[in-house]
C-alpha cells in the first residue's frame, strides 16, 4: 500500500486512509473489527462479501460492515481508495439505525466520488482535528444513507465474538487455538466453533494464519525490521515453522 495516512490507531478509534495501486490476489477470510470503505478507481474490482459476489465498477463504492467475511482482488489496472472506520466513528450511525447496515455495493460513481473527493485533503491535512474525524464520519454516513437507504444486518456475531476476533488481532504471535480461546473466554470448544466458524466464514487456523501473515507484510514494510530476516519476522508473528508460514503466505498471496 501507498500514501498511507494513519489518523488514529487507538482500539476501536481507527480513522485509516489508504491508496492500493499494487494488484492484490483473492484475500480470503478477511474480517475487520472496523467499517470497511473501498472505492474503486480503476477499471474494476472483485469482492465477496458475507457470500454475495460483486463486481465493483470505476466510481462504485464497497461498504462492509464490521464482522462480516470478505474478499477482494484487484487487478493491476485498478487503484483502489480503502477508508477504516472505527467503532467510535461508526457509532453515532450504529445508534441512529439499530439492526442496520449499508448496502454492500453503492453503485452511485458521480454521487460517490463527490461525496469522497471533497473529504479526502482532510486526510493529508496535519492540524486534522477530532471534530472534523468525526464530522467526516458523519457526513459519510449520513450522506450515503440516505442516497442509498440501510438494509437489516445479519446477526452473525455478538459481543464476545467481537471481543474474541479483537484477541486475535492484539495477541496473533501467542499460541491461538480453539482450546486456548475457549480458557481464555470460558466457553466450551463446541460453542466457540459454532461461534466463529459463523461469523469468519472460515476456519480459525487459516484465519488465525490470514492475521499474522498481514502482520508480518507490515512489519516487513516496517524500516525498524529491516535486518530482520523473513524467518525471524515469520516467528515474531507466531508461525511455528517455516513451512506453516509458507503456506499462509501462499495463500494470501502477495
């Protein structure tokens, strides 16, 4: 990723701004704890999200909801804008229309890009204060729904599921397994596979593996780790070996 803008990296007060210019290949089992925002700028891009395929159009936008499984990819010819929007900034829209989300896809590329384009210098702006965070937010969201209407959201997930998926993010180099997550929750293995197998549309081990291997691609980005060997990285990120690591890194393929 390129001109990337963290704004705020606080749990669950993540304003994030990124431009994807490089192609990226089918990413599997991705589940976010924040609003995921796309908008694509080229040609066109590929998602699934929660089992519905879409094709996204130049101009079109790409709206998921906090734990709700996707996937995407990008072609080369395609520069996608992708907006994190934490809990904190999603939650005046969360109270305003309880059980609802944004449809999936927002089609609307004259709507959308004005909507965006007009936000965007804030992103780059130094003195970006925590009124205009939210306000951004707001616009955003108040804006598209009603251009777009709300739609009744799945009820896929709950609050402990929410508590675990954020424990695989915070701790994914510890040992993560059905067993340790349920000591660490105190609910049956039975219960917590139902649970997850739900709401990450995937098994944990590949999920747990999806994680760390982003992780590492950031760390490896990272100027800090840069006499860090990928075998180093891979560990630091809590692969077991070199051949559990090759594989996830496969599959994500980067």
């Amino acid at each position: 990723m390129a001109n990337k803008q963290e704004i705020l990296t606080e749990e669950n007060k993540v304003l994030e701004f990124s431009i994807i210019k490089k192609p990226q290949p089918l990413l599997k089992s991705i589940v976010s704890l924040f609003y995921e925002i796309y908008l694509v700028k080229g040609k066109s891009a590929e998602f699934t999200v929660d089992g519905e395929r879409l094709t996204a159009k130049e101009g079109c936008i790409v709206a998921i909801p906090p734990l709700t499984p996707y996937s995407c990819s990008f072609q080369a010819s395609d520069k996608v804008v992708q907006i994190k929007i934490g809990e904190k900034y999603a939650s005046r829209f969360f109270e305003h229309s309880t059980g609802k989300v944004l449809p999936f896809l927002l089609d609307d590329a004259p709507f959308n890009t004005t909507l965006l384009n007009n936000m965007f210098s804030l992103f780059f702006d130094e003195d970006f204060t925590e009124h205009e965070r939210l306000a951004f937010s707001e616009t955003f969201f108040s804006k598209t729904a009603k251009h777009y209407g709300v739609k009744n959201k799945e009820n896929k997930g709950d609050s402990q599921t929410a508590e675990i998926v954020r424990y695989i993010y915070e701790n994914y180099e510890k040992d993560i397994t059905l067993e340790t997550l349920a000591k660490e929750f105190c609910v049956s293995k039975m219960v917590l596979s139902r649970k997850l197998s739900k709401t990450l549309g995937a098994d944990l081990r590949k999920f747990v593996g999806d994680v760390r291997v982003r992780a590492y691609v950031k760390m490896r980005a990272d100027k800090k780790y840069s006499k860090t060997t990928s075998i180093e990285l891979a560990y630091k990120c809590g692969f077991k070996s070199y051949g559990t690591f090759y594989r996830a890194y496969k599959r994500y393929g980067e």
